[in-house]
C-alpha cells in the first residue's frame, strides 16, 4: 500500500498542497487546446487543477487512489471520476488530451516509460 492509499497519506498531501495549483501550467494549456476539448487529468490528487480545467475544457478526472476519488466525490457527487492506473492506462477511452502534475516523479524508470507507450497507443 502506498502513501496516498492511507487516509493519513491523503490528508498530509492536502495540507503539503496548500496554496499550490496548475494555473500557470494550464494558462499554457490553454493556448494550444480548443476550449471544450476532451481532457483526462490522470492522477488528479485532491482535483484542483481538475476545477479550472473544468472552466474551459471537458475534464475526466482519474486517479489510482480510492482516497482521493473519494474525497473529490464527496464534494462534487455529480462527477464522473475514472479509477486509473497511470502506468497501464487500462480503459477504452480516448481523449483529445491528457493533463498531469506533479505525478511522473511516482512512476519508476520504467513505469514512466510505459505510460508514455499507453499515452500515445491508447
Ligand atoms: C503529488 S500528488 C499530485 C496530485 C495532483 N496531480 C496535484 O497536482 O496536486 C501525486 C498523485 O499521483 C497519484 N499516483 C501515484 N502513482 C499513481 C499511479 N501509478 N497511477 C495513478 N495515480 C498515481 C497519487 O494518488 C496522487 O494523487
């Protein structure tokens, strides 16, 4: 079990997360993406960056943590949420794009690699 499968896990990163979101990242994003686009934000942690995705784009959130899913549901029960490993990608879906922070550093070398091979072939 990792880290952000405790519910001890889930609550230390949302303090750690305080004050911090992708809104220069997505500012970028937003450049290159036509609004209403698909966007599948995998691994979405408490779902910040997936608030202000949501204010231009179709979002998916996704993560491998029931916690966080769980959490983020709680508080927006009308979501659709995907319970997704980053590695294996493993749903038959496809979306115009797809958004991560702050999540390869997780990944092993080659867990890395394989999602990026998912990424491009799913
Ligand atoms: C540092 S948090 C970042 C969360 C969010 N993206 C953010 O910007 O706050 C790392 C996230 O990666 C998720 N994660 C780690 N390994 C994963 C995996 N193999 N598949 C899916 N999610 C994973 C964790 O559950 C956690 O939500």
């Amino acid at each position: 079990m990792g880290f952000f499968d405790t519910e001890k896990g889930v609550d230390e990163y949302t303090k750690m997360a305080e004050g911090y979101d992708g809104t220069e990242l997505i500012k970028i994003l937003q450049e290159y993406l036509s609004e209403k686009s698909t966007v599948l934000e995998l691994s979405m942690g408490l779902g910040k960056d997936l608030d202000i995705l949501s204010k231009t784009f179709t979002v998916t959130g996704s993560d491998n943590s029931q916690g966080f899913l769980d959490k983020y549901k709680k508080e927006n029960p009308e979501e659709g949420l995907l319970k997704l490993d980053a590695i294996t990608l493993s749903k038959d879906r496809t979306f115009d794009c797809i958004y991560s922070n702050k999540v390869s550093h997780h990944l092993t070398r080659e867990g890395l690699s394989k999602s990026m091979r998912m990424k491009c072939t799913n």
